[in-house]
C-alpha cells in the first residue's frame, strides 16, 4: 500500500496484491473523517499493470464525485481523467502537450499542464453521454504548441470540432461542456455496468480495453477488430517498456543539481515554482536540500511569465510532488506568511529575505524521509485550511 496523490485531506492510495504485483487496487481516503471510497472503474482500467507502470499524482477537481485527474509515467496515457461511478477516459493519440506535461492543477474548474520546457497547457474538458470526462483538445497558453485536438492531428492552426460557435463559446467560458459530439473517437471506458448506452462500436472498444487488464477474457471480437482504426489506441499496459516510460519532473544537471517544476493555484492565479535541489550523496536519500527557488506568475495576457518578487500576498505554499497548495496564513498561527515550504527536504524559502532555512532537527521526521520515497510523501490539510 502506498500513496499516489493527495487532495487536500483526500489521499489516493495504491494497493498493490501482495501475491500478484501486477495487480493493483484503488481508494480514495480522508484522513480527518476517516472515509475510504473504492475507485472500480480505476481498478478495471488499469488495475493490472506492468511493474514498470507508475501514477505520479491523483488530483480531485473538488470532491471525489467530482472528475478526478491522474498523471502515469506511460508515454500512451500520460494523462487519465476519471469520474467515480462513470467511467474512465485515456488520450487517443500521442500529441506532444500531453506527453510533454509534468505537472498540472486546476484553476477553478478548468485544468492546465506545464511541460519541461515551462509551456503553459490548457485541457479543455467535456462530458459524453454518460457523464464520462474527456479532454476534446486544448491550447497553449504560454508557448509555442498552439492549438491541439485529440480528435485530429496536431496542428498549428485553429482546429474546429465541428461545433457550432455557441458551443465555441461554451468551451472558452466553462471548460466543461454537455455537449460530446466527438464521442465516438474517445477511448473511453464507461463503468463496469453502464453498457446500455453505447453503439456496438463504443462496446467493442470498452471491452478491448478490459480485456487488456482480465486473465479470463474471450477472443470473440479479435477477428473483426484486430486491424481496425481504434485497436491502435487500447493500450496494454501488462506489457510495458523502459522505452514507454515519460520523463518526470526533474531536469537532471551537472554538479549534482536538479531542477524541479511545480504547477500551483494560488489566489485565482497560477503560479509556477522552478527549484534546483541539490542531490543526495546518501544512496539512502533523494534529495539533500533546496539550493534555489524562483516563482512565475502566469500572465495570460501576454503569455508570459512574470517574476513574483517580495511575497505571496500574505499566502503560504507547501509543495510535494503529489500536491501543491496554497494557504492563507491568516488561516492558522502556526503558518508563516510569504514563505514556500518542500516536504521532500523539509527546508523553507523565505520569500521577503530569499534566504532558505536548514531542515529541521527532529529525530522522527528524518528518520521517515531516510526510510521511505520522498517521491510519495504529500500534504493534508485539514476542513478548516481547506478553501
């Protein structure tokens, strides 16, 4: 069992079948009420998985009802959204945005991605018939990308959905619409007993992809469907390479130093938080300590980022590669405003005096990030902190 996102006080968790490690189990689970909700559609989607198949982050909308977006490290289905009770949704084509993001938050209703190159990407999500989420296409909203769409290839120019100018409309206020005329040409996984709707194309797809991921599955439809168009996107995840894997946050440099990005909401403004941590002699450790921390504000104007100098407005941001968050200070005492704290390292940047502080000396918490991936470690946040 180990956690593979948090939101807030929600973590997600992985449980991984002690006698079969290829199979896999999902929960949502708040640590201040006590809940547990299972994720089935989760567990049927990619509940068995190569060894080599990681989920980097779990990230809730608002509650888990809500749509809820993963992050692998699988070059076919970088990006996976879902909603519980509904189905599942994966990319159907390779296109450089998704494949290219290292982190994504949520700026109110609407999701945006970076990418290594500091690109700024926004997802434009809808509903199908079932109330499944999917990403029709999105836009680059710093960088050179453009204009994209999962229904056609990539291309510079605006693409058209073969909507009407209303629903054009709609895209741009809300981000997520009723309206799903592109469904056909998603992969989406509908929930385990939701078949009644779907065309038997959509039903040929949806079992395709099960059968992926089930040891006692028939091969009725392989005749028919091996050489068709959409068998190209059902991925089998049992059988994956070093070669399929994406890269991760991290830009490794020389001179021990890494670089590490981080997406944030804050205040109504998205933020990103570029870090160069120093890396670990200790084979035992990840990371030693922050070395350098700059903050861009996202200026969607001007499709730039501008430096945040001086402070966060009376905020506080506690990062970890699960979850990011910003909290205003006025919140609690015992949060110190204008100040960035990393749970990996457990050193503070002070954003009035740019200085870092050292770790702290406790004896319990060095011992926790000696003995376990910082890669896993995330904050919570109890009701009152959560906005």
């Amino acid at each position: 069992m180990r956690c593979i996102g948090s939101t807030d006080g929600w973590i997600a968790v992985d449980c991984q079948d002690v006698k079969n490690k290829h199979k896999h189990t999902y929960l949502l689970h708040n640590e201040f009420s006590g809940t547990t909700l299972s994720l089935p559609e989760l567990d049927a989607a990619i509940g068995h998985v190569s060894e080599l198949f990681e989920i980097r982050k779990v990230l809730l909308r608002s509650t888990p009802d809500d749509i809820i977006a993963l992050m692998t490290n699988h070059y076919s289905c970088h990006i996976i959204l879902t909603r519980r009770g509904k189905g599942v949704w994966f990319p159907k084509q390779h296109v450089d945005p998704l494949i290219d993001i290292i982190g994504v938050a949520y700026l109110g209703d609407r999701l945006y991605g970076i990418t290594i190159d500091e690109d700024l990407v926004y997802l434009d999500i809808a509903s199908d018939d079932n109330d499944v989420p999917i990403v029709t296409g999105g836009k680059c909203v710093i960088g050179d990308f453009g204009v994209w769409s999962d229904e056609e290839d990539y291309d510079d120019d605006i693409v058209d959905d073969d909507d009407d100018d209303d629903d054009d409309d709609d895209d741009d206020d809300g981000g997520e619409e009723d309206d799903a005329s592109n469904d056909d040409d998603d992969d989406v996984l509908a929930a385990p007993n939701d078949d009644n709707d779907h065309d038997e194309d959509d039903t040929s797809d949806c079992e395709g992809e099960y059968k992926n991921h089930d040891d006692d599955d028939d091969d009725d439809d392989d005749d028919d469907d091996s050489e068709s168009e959409d068998d190209q996107y059902i991925y089998d995840l049992t059988k994956m390479t070093k070669d399929d894997s994406t890269h991760g946050a991290v830009k490794y440099m020389d001179d021990d130093i890494n670089i590490m990005w981080y997406l944030i909401e804050s205040r109504g403004k998205l933020l990103m938080v570029r870090r160069q941590v120093i890396e670990s002699a200790d084979p035992d450790k990840d990371l030693e300590f922050t070395h350098k921390v700059e903050i861009f504000e996202a200026d969607m104007s001007s499709a730039k980022w501008e430096p945040v100098k001086g402070g966060l407005g009376g905020q506080a941001l506690f990062i970890s590669r699960p979850f990011c968050k910003s909290v205003s200070a006025a919140c609690s005492k015992e949060i110190q405003e204008d100040v960035v704290n990393f749970i990996d390292t457990d050193d503070v940047f002070d954003m009035r005096s740019n200085t870092i502080s050292a770790p702290r000396e406790i004896q319990d918490y060095w011992w926790t990030l000696r003995n376990c991936s910082t890669r896993e470690l995330t904050w919570v946040f109890p009701p009152e902190l959560v906005a």
